[in-house]
C-alpha cells in the first residue's frame, strides 16, 4: 500500500484559534504507569448511530482494564461536516483530552494554533511502533511531527449492493469495467430499482467525483489538486467531471431533486435495507450500519465491490480515509489519554473493531476476525495506490465551495456547467491557499 498524504496549508481559522499557547504543546512529561491510570477522561465526540456504539464499546473495555478511569462525552450534534461543530466547542473554552478526528487539513489547523499535544515522545517511550508501523505514524503527522493515532481505516472506492437486487435485474456478477457498469443502468432502471443511491444533500456526492479523479488522473494529480499544485480548470480534472456526467446522462441516480434531498444514510437504507436503489459508494461505517442497524449477513444479504476499471492506467487506485484519536493540551488527564491511545491499538480494541465491521490498521490484527466485506475492502486498500479523501485535505472554506458547486453539477452536467463549477471552485481556491 502506497499512500500519499499531503500538508495543507492552515487558513481562515487559524486566527481564531491561536490564542492557545504553543509552550504548552511542547512540554511533555513520562505519565503515569498505565495500570495507575485513573480519574475523568473526557473526549470530545460527534459520531452517532452504530459508529457510536463501537466508540462506547472500546470505551467500555478500556474501563475494565483500567476500573480508576471514567469516561465523558463531549457529544456534537451535527448536520454535516463536523468541523464546524468541533471549532465552536474549543473556541467555546471546552476542555477534553481526546478528540476523534478524520480530516488531516483539520489537524494541521488545530497543530499549527498550537491546541494538540505531540505524542511522538509517549510513542517512543511505550513502544507504540510494536502495534502501528511507521506508515500508520507517517499518516498521523503534520509537517513531521505525530499528534493521531489511527483506529480504524476505510475503503471510500468499494461500492455497497445487494446480490439479489441485481439479480432481479438480471446482473449475475457485479459490473468490472465502466462500459457494463453504464450498461447496467439499463437494467435496473427496467425493474424499477434507481442504479445509484446519490447523496447530494451536503457531501457524500463528492466521493463519487473523487475515485472518477483517482481513476482518471491518479494519486499524483489528486495529491497535487489538493495542495493546489494544479488548477481545479486543469483539464484532469474536468475530464473526471465529465465522466460522472456519463453516469448522470445515463440515468443513475433519479432528478436532481431527488439527489440533493438524500444525505449519507439515507442512500444506504435506500440500498441496503429497502433495496430500490442499486449501487452505494461510501465508506466502510455503513458495513457496521448494515449489522448493526439493519441486522444483515455481511457477504450474504450485502457485499462489496471495487469501483470499476476505466482502463486509463489508473486502475489500481483507491480513496481511503482514516479515524484517529488526537491528544488535545487542554486536557488533564495526559497519563490516562496516553494510556488509552496506545490501547486502542492492541489486540483487544482490534477485536472489537472487527465485531463492529470496522477494519483496524494493527499489526495485532487477526485476519479471521473479519467477515467478506471488509476482507474485500482489506484487499483493495492494500493492493492499490491509496489518496486521502480528497475533501478531507482541503481548508474548510474551501471544501464547502466544493461541495456546492459539485451540487450545481448534478442539477446541470452539460459542458459548459462543468467549466463554470469548475471556474468557481478554483476562484475560491485562489483564495484560500494565498
């Protein structure tokens, strides 16, 4: 696995964060030996649903190791990208330990106003590098200094189906190259099932875009599109736009208004659980959701497959993301942070992570522990030339012009629409990287 990470720039919110001292982020003292861990370890988190579960469950078993140490919630209710939420909390005053974090632009935001604690110490000291190899640390650094530990990582090029919805159209096997992929469309629109479930509302969308990128361009020409390396007009870039348009003009997804009312979760009830839409591009979360929430067989009732081949030399590409925990320096509890962040790594928290559907990047994990979806997802990550969710690199004013505009897509695909969403988005990044 090959995966590039790119050091975006910190932009609009920096200011409003850097009243934290950066003295404070630099000190760091050997805490306490972690069977003496105790007291309020406190973690500032926004998930839900099933993805909720699986952090009370690792919550939960760290407890019993360590009965002296008492979890609290910092619970964000969010519509949308969580970022937003996350910045009113800190700039609110609120004090935590432990903040779960997914977007590697939004560490650097927090590493450079000076809000997250180095663990490149406690790592050496405990020996962290025995559970996550030095590819995983690379992964939670900024400008080479490691502040996230990563948890759990997902496959965001793998597609979500149900065998039997295929079946009634008449699609034994799923689609492996972009001609029959379009030609199913076809088929599933004649036995009523809408070929792809497409959540425009706020910014699942995207996705979509991003693996046409990776499959167009490659992890180069994602990487540099993300740094701004390239202009967002450059014609790679259109040339994936245009290739998403294939997907529209052959009636994917159903009217643009019914694409920008459906959100994230509601394109995976619509094919995993009601089955009247066909294919789900999402990350790996929805594989806990299928279990957990609509009590599937995973590799019977639901399966997986990767994006198909577009045969323009980028093939073995994938999009991935990833979820870490990060040590934020107004906490009070560093010795019992610490402990945690190495735990969650080990062989107990990997198998609870596999319980939930959820794929860990440890060396303790045992591979029998996972069922077929995620042994799929494993495989791709593994054998591609992997990229960070595009949006995830991206400043925070930035990504919301992005997002927007990709909505202004779908409603208008033609050519012409295309250059102006694309003109618009590298407007807003001429802005954002000066």
């Amino acid at each position: 696995m090959t995966v590039l990470s790119e050091a975006v720039p910190i932009h609009c919110q920096r200011a409003l964060l850097a009243s934290v001292s950066l003295a404070a982020v630099l000190a760091w003292s050997p805490p306490a030996v972690a069977a003496d861990v105790r007291g309020e370890l406190v973690v500032i988190d926004y998930t839900s649903g099933s993805e909720r579960d699986l952090i009370s469950d690792l919550e939960a078993t760290f407890v019993k190791a360590h009965p002296g140490v008492k979890f609290r919630e910092i619970s964000l209710t969010v519509q949308g990208d969580a970022r937003g939420a996350i910045r009113t909390s800190l700039m609110g005053g609120e004090k935590a330990d432990l903040l779960i974090n997914t977007w590697p632009a939004f560490r650097a935001e927090l590493a450079g106003a000076g809000m997250l604690r180095p663990i490149d110490k406690p790592w050496d000291a405990n020996k962290w590098s025995d559970n996550l190899a030095d590819g995983w640390r690379r992964l939670g650094q900024s400008n080479g200094v490691t502040y996230g530990v990563t948890y759990t990582y997902g496959d965001r090029s793998g597609i979500f189906y149900r065998p039997d919805v295929l079946k009634k159209a008449g699609i034994a096997t799923p689609p492996a190259n972009w001609a029959d992929f379009l030609a199913s469309f076809k088929k599933l629109n004649a036995v009523g099932v809408t070929p792809i479930a497409m959540p425009g509302k706020v910014w699942a969308h995207a996705d979509w875009f991003e693996t046409l990128l990776l499959r167009t361009g490659g992890v180069e020409t994602a990487s540099k599109l993300a740094a701004h390396k390239i202009a967002w007009t450059d014609p790679v870039v259109k040339k994936a736009l245009q290739r998403f348009a294939e997907m529209l003009k052959a009636n994917c997804c159903g009217t643009a208004n019914q694409m920008l009312a459906t959100d994230w979760d509601n394109a995976a009830d619509e094919v995993l659980k009601s089955g009247t839409h066909g294919y789900d591009l999402i990350g790996m979360w929805v594989n806990t959701r299928a279990q957990a929430d609509y009590k599937l067989k995973e590799g019977t009732d639901y399966a997986l497959f990767q994006f198909p081949a577009m045969g323009l030399g980028h093939d073995d590409t994938t999009s991935v993301d990833t979820k870490e925990f990060l040590e934020l320096n107004s906490g009070s509890n560093q010795a019992a942070a610490e402990a945690f962040l190495g735990w969650v790594t080990g062989a107990e928290a990997v198998t609870i992570l596999a319980k939930h559907g959820a794929a860990s990047p440890s060396k303790k994990t045992n591979p029998s522990l996972y069922g077929p979806v995620i042994a799929t997802s494993i495989k791709a990550v593994e054998s591609s030339k992997t990229q960070f969710v595009l949006g995830d690199l991206l400043p925070g004013d930035l990504v919301d012009e992005y997002r927007v505009q990709l909505q202004r897509f779908l409603q208008d695909p033609s050519d012409a629409n295309i250059d102006k969403v694309l003109a618009a988005i590298e407007a807003k990044a001429a802005e954002s990287y000066k």
